[in-house]
C-alpha cells in the first residue's frame, strides 16, 4: 500500500538565489522505492529542475552520494520508507564539505585533485621470475580500500576537512593504502615520505566519522592507522604526528601514563613549545592545563614494559 511521503529537499542555483532555501514534494511511494528512484520521480512529474548527479543506479559509481536526514548515503541504495520510519520525513541535501554548485550538485574537483596528488596507480618493483605470488593475506591487506567507489561520502563528514580544505582527505588516503600495501608496490617509502607533510596522513584526528558513514564498508580509518603503522617501521618520524606516537609511547613505557605536558615538548620541540605558552596560559585558566607528573611511576610499572618487551620481541 502506497504511503504519502514528504520529501524536503535544499535547493540553491547561484544564477538566480543569493542563499540557498528548502522546497517540499510529497509523492505515493510504495515499499523498495530507493531515493533516487523518488528524486528521478520528482524531477520527470514535478519539477524538470532540480538537479542532482546519479549514474549506476547500483551502488557502484559512487555518483549519487548525498546527505539523506542528516547523513551521507548513496541515493541509488537507501530505502525512503526506512528513512520515513526513522523521521516521518526525507530531508536531503548536497554533500556537506563540497562546494555546492547547484541544487544537490557539488563540485568534486578538489576530491579528484587530492585523488591525483597521491598518484592513484601501481609503481611495480621488476617481476620475479615465475611471477608474483599474491597469497590470501597479501589479498586481504587491501582489499577494504578496494572497495572505494570514490562517492566522496568520508570527507563530507571528516572533521580535518571542514577546517583544512588542504587536507588529504580519508578517501585519498584510503587510496594510497591501496597501493602502498600491495606487495607489488616499488615506491613505497616515496610515498609515505610525501603522506607525511603537513595535511597528510598524521593530521587525521580520528573522529571516525569516515568509518562510520562508508556506504562500502571501507573503514578508511583503518587504512590511515595503517600508513602511520608502515611508516613509523621506515623510521619517518620527522614530523608532528610521528613524534607525538613517539613521545606518547615513551610516555607510557616510561611512567605507566600520559605525561601529556612532557609530551607536548617532544612532540613540537623547545621552541615552538615555548610558543604555545599564551595559549598554555588560556587553558590554565579554565582548568584545562595538563601538570607536569610529579610522582609519575605507577605501580606494577614492570608489567607494563613486559607488554613491551614481548611485541619487541614478536617485531
């Protein structure tokens, strides 16, 4: 039996409107009626202009993502009566992070220039002789970022994005995983050199939002812990975010705990950590301010550095 359904979708043309502003449709939709399928629905019956991107229709290109009450999904596979159950409405938006160039229509061009900076194709060592042998495991090491069908959905909710449009970003970053942990790869160190300037890899702040809301079960997350993890084993640590792993690992070996104003002295160095002071003063003042650990060990310590002298040991 068809259900009335409201469907509150933000408009905005910048040929016509100053601001963007929110129109409404209501349609007959029957259970297994996509999005997309409504938004195809009020585009041909209702009204020819709105404009939205869509593709494959099966969850594949990755052209239909967009925010859908609230949340980025792929329009081609979330279901409205799911989505009118769960708020007696639709309410869909472009993506958010993305410039919107009209209607549900954003602008994916910084996505594909990320995309490219991380150059998004195999570099393979020479061939052994009889060829490579890929076991299941070498198979599964990537096989999550595999899935990628680049729809942009991770950094429309990544928070690094929002304020750092210079960002990597989950999705490239999901990407060069692909590529450097595959077996085949060759350039490798090169490539985690580069993830580790300033808004690659280690600016990630781990919000796990991108995980969170992968339409694909990607676990981008996962992919950027793994470049950190390759690269802090080829000893790349001059910079920020290496060093603070560094110092936060010392920490706990040395202590039992964070000793978080010691840390902020590895991690950025003397003199920019004396930079830091007015901002140290702020927070002191609302009782945000780490102290340094005046009696830092605790007790049963040894266990601790027993944990780490078996992983040691196991590496």
């Amino acid at each position: 039996m068809a259900k009335r359904v409201k469907f509150i979708i933000k408009r905005f043309d910048p040929e016509l409107h100053r601001d963007p502003y929110w129109q409404g449709y209501s349609l007959d939709v029957e259970e297994g009626m996509t999005v997309l399928e409504a938004l195809l629905k009020i585009s041909t019956t209702e009204d020819p202009t709105l404009t939205f991107r869509r593709s494959c229709r099966s969850a594949i290109c990755g052209s239909c993502a967009m925010t859908i009450n609230g949340y980025p999904r792929l329009a081609c596979n979330t279901q409205v009566m799911e989505e009118y159950r769960r708020k007696g409405e639709v309410v869909i938006e472009p993506l958010k992070n993305y410039t919107v160039l009209k209607d549900l229509l954003v602008d994916m061009t910084p996505f594909w220039n990320k995309m490219e900076r991380i150059t998004p194709y195999l570099m393979p060592s020479r061939e052994p002789e009889g060829g490579w042998k890929i076991t299941k495991k070498d198979e599964a090491r990537i096989d999550k970022a595999q899935r990628c069908v680049m729809c942009g959905s991770c950094n429309s909710v990544c928070n690094t994005q929002q304020i750092d449009p210079h960002f990597t970003g989950p999705s490239a970053l999901v990407k060069a995983w692909r590529f450097v942990g595959d077996v085949r790869e060759k350039e490798k160190r090169k490539r985690l050199l580069r993830l580790s300037d300033e808004h690659g890899m280690w600016d990630c702040t781990r919000c796990v939002h991108c995980t969170e809301y992968c339409p694909k079960g990607v676990e981008p997350l996962e992919a950027i812990e793994r470049l950190r993890e390759r690269a802090t084993q080829e000893g790349i640590s001059d910079n920020p975010g290496a060093r603070h792993v560094e110092a936060l690992v010392d920490s706990v070996k040395r202590v039992g705990r964070l000793d978080e104003a010691a840390m902020t002295f590895k991690t950025l160095g003397l003199l920019r950590a004396i930079g830091m002071i007015p901002l140290g003063l702020k927070m002191e003042i609302h009782g945000k301010m780490p102290h340094p650990i005046l009696f830092p060990v605790i007790e049963n310590i040894e266990e601790v550095r027993r944990i780490y002298r078996k992983i040691l040991k196991e590496e």
